[in-house]
C-alpha cells in the first residue's frame, strides 16, 4: 500500500475516532498535556499510530478490542516503529474511557 492511500486512511480515521481517541485528543491537542505538540493517525514507516510527538519521538496507541485479535501484528508494527529510535506508550481503550486521569499520570511518567 502505498503513502498517499495510507495517509488518506490516517485522514478517514481523523474523521471517525473511536470514543477512547475522542476523549485522549481533547487532552493532547493544542498543546493541552504538557506543552507537547501532537499529531493524531499518523503514518510512521506505513503505519498508522493513534498519536505522536515529533519532540519526544513517542507514538501513543490506544489498544481497542481489535487488538486482541492481532496481537502478533501489532508485536510486529511496534518493532518496526521503534527501530527507528521512537517509543511506545500503550493504553486499552477502557482505561481511557474508565480511567483518564490514571491515564495521563502514567503517560506523565513515561514521558519523564
């Protein structure tokens, strides 16, 4: 697949957040958690992260039911993604919707 259908992809997913994406970019766009500057459904190497900072090299996934079902894909995008020097930071979807202020501590965390 090439760049521009993966970016018109990313573009679609911009347009249909799932509610646990909805509720983490109220918190990371225009600079809202710590100062950072994110990007949601960005391409990195031909994949597509849920959110990224260009500043810490950090791409955040929001793991949905979805994922349970392509644990070893997603194992494999992860590694690829890392390899070129950018971290990782995973969350499940509940927590997000259950749990947002846990959440953000850990993501302050990680980040530190």
């Amino acid at each position: 697949m090439g760049k521009k259908i993966k970016i018109q992809i990313a573009k679609e997913f911009r347009k249909n957040p799932t509610l646990s994406e909805k509720i983490m970019w109220n918190v990371l766009k225009n600079r809202n958690f710590c100062n950072l500057k994110f990007k949601r459904q960005y391409v990195i190497q031909g994949f597509i992260v849920d959110f990224y900072c260009p500043k810490l090299k950090l791409a955040i996934e929001i793991d949905g039911e979805i994922h349970k079902y392509q644990l070893k894909d997603d194992v494999e995008r992860q590694k690829i993604i890392e390899s070129e020097n950018i971290k990782f930071f995973r969350i499940k979807s509940k927590e997000v919707e259950n749990d947002l202020k846990n959440v953000l501590e850990k993501l302050k965390r990680f980040i530190k």
